[in-house]
C-alpha cells in the first residue's frame, strides 16, 4: 500500500484543467511541459493531441523518467529547463504553440527522505534536483561565507533573522561539519519561537533549495528562452508557489523581460510580446486545497503572444 501511496502524491497535479485548458490545444499543435514531474499535466495533453500532434516533456530528475508515458507523441527530454533553446534546436522544433511550467517541488521530493528536502524526515543534506550535479545543500551550509548565507536566506527564503541565523550556522560548523538534516535542525531550530517554527524552518529549507538547483537563474534562463520559442498565438502557462518565482513570471508576462524594464515606444505604448489572458491569478478551488493541501500557495498566470506586426 505504501508504494501505491507514494506513486499517488506524485501525481497530484496542480490547477489541472485551468492551465490545460489555457494552453488552447490543438489535436495538431507542437507543446511543451517543461516541469514534466509525475506527468499528471503532461498525460492531460496528451490526450488532447491527436494526428501531427506532439509533447515533449523536460525533466532534469531521474526518478521522474519513471514515469514517462509511452506514447507516439510525446518526447521525454532529462534536462534542466533552463536548457529549453538548445533542446528545441536539437529536436527541429522551430516555435511551439504552448509551453506550460508547474513550479512546485514535487510532493514526492518532500517525501522522500533520502532526498534532504523536507525537515520532517532525517537524512542527508542533500536538496539536488539533479543528483549528477555538484552543490548539496550540506556543501552550502559548510562552505558558503557568512555573508553569503545570510543574503541566500533573506533573497530566498525572505527571513527577517537571516544574519542572526547564518552567524549561528558559522559558529556551530567550526566544531565539526553539518552533514544531515537531523544535526542542521539542532543548529537553528533554537532560533524560532514554537508557534511559528514551522513555517519559519519551510522558509530555510526553501531557500538552500533553490540555492542548490539555482532555481532563479534557471526560471529566468527559461522564461527568455520561451518568449522567444512560442509562435504568435503561443501560449505561456506558468503555475509558481511563491513570491520570487511569481515575481518573475509577472515581469516576462507583463513587459517581455525578468526585469520587469519597461519598453516604451515614441508614444509611450509599452512595448510588449504578450498580452495577459488573466488579468486576476487564478488560485485553486476550497476543494482542490482540501484534496491537495500542497495547492494552497499555487497562483496561475497565462499570456499569449501577440501576432508580429
């Protein structure tokens, strides 16, 4: 039974419908997924295409290549996302008509134990989405200058006691180095009040995860790249959970750079490649969050490029 529970969270996918159906499909058209995961989305596309149609599906994760669908259209692509340009180019594939991006770390990562991304369970400091890449989590936590730390917890996990809490993991880690989960959580869990501790711990953990799969140079890398990748009439359809990454993809979305720089023709017209398809976030259902409490912080946005004039 526990197998079958573990394969099951992670499928749980987010916003399902919503952002399906906001990719426009068509039976012919050429799509991507490039958050591919458990491939809950992905399955939900394919079902949509019929002759000429075709799905590729990015994944820089080996437990995900589990499970790839066998199907004519579809196209598993074990890659980091950031990689989008190259990988196209590689499959002859010009422009795309969708390209659709969940953003959430995988229920199946939090439980996996092994894996490090969760404080609920001991194991090691690890976090690497792709575990062929370099950094750990435990390489950052004992190597990074005390500076360093502390910029990474307050940019990425927005913790106001981010020097307090990077000047306590540089004095305990002159004892000896901080390998697992169990030993990192003695350091720092004295530094948070009981009733906030949770939260707070999330906020830690997520920021040396992003950290360790360099998740915002990643996003950003990816976003140019599928601006330039959508046909006219594309759609991008991105689904972030927190306020970093939905930073960013409101930016692309609202003036063609992560930036968010304004370009303004002679007139003073913003100059933009896209033209929102939801002015409103779309956020999940009372229902989808009691089914799937993971889906609480997810926020939907949509835009398609405009035609070239």
């Amino acid at each position: 039974m526990k197998e079958e529970q573990e394969d099951l969270t992670y499928h749980v996918p987010v916003l399902l419908k919503e952002s399906v159906d906001g990719m426009m499909i068509r039976p012919d058209g050429t799509y991507v997924d490039v958050t591919f995961g458990g491939g809950g989305h992905s399955r939900e596309i394919l079902s949509r295409l019929g002759e000429g149609g075709r799905l590729l599906g990015f994944d820089q994760d080996e437990d995900a290549e589990r499970n790839i669908v066998n199907d004519p259209h579809f196209t598993f692509v074990r890659s980091n996302f950031r990689y989008l340009h190259n990988f196209l180019r590689y499959h002859n594939i010009e422009k795309v008509d969708a390209i659709l991006a969940d953003l959430g770390v995988s229920s199946h990562h939090f439980d996996d134990s092994e894996r490090g991304f969760s404080f609920r369970f001991d194991g090691e400091l690890d976090m690497r989405m792709n575990k062929r890449a370099g950094l750990t989590a435990a390489d950052v936590v004992n190597t990074y200058e005390e500076e360093r730390l502390a910029n990474l917890f307050y940019l990425y996990g927005e913790l106001k006691n981010s020097r307090k809490l990077a000047s306590v993991i540089v004095k305990a880690r002159a004892n000896g180095a901080i390998k697992t989960i169990g030993e990192f959580l003695e350091v720092i869990k004295p530094l948070f009040g009981r009733e906030r501790e949770k939260k707070e711990l999330a906020k830690v953990f997520q920021a040396l995860r992003i950290e360790v799969n360099q998740e915002m140079e990643a996003l950003k890398e990816m976003l140019t790249a599928a601006t330039d990748a959508l046909k006219p009439g594309g759609r991008l359809v991105v689904i972030t959970y927190h306020s970093l990454e939905d930073r960013l993809v409101k930016n692309i979305m609202k003036t063609g750079n992560v930036e968010g720089k304004a370009n303004q023709d002679f007139f003073g017209n913003l100059q933009t490649p896209f033209k929102l398809v939801n002015n409103k976030v779309i956020v999940p259902s009372e229902e989808e969050i009691e089914r799937n409490p993971r889906s609480r912080s997810a926020k939907l946005r949509i835009a398609e490029k405009k035609e070239e004039k």
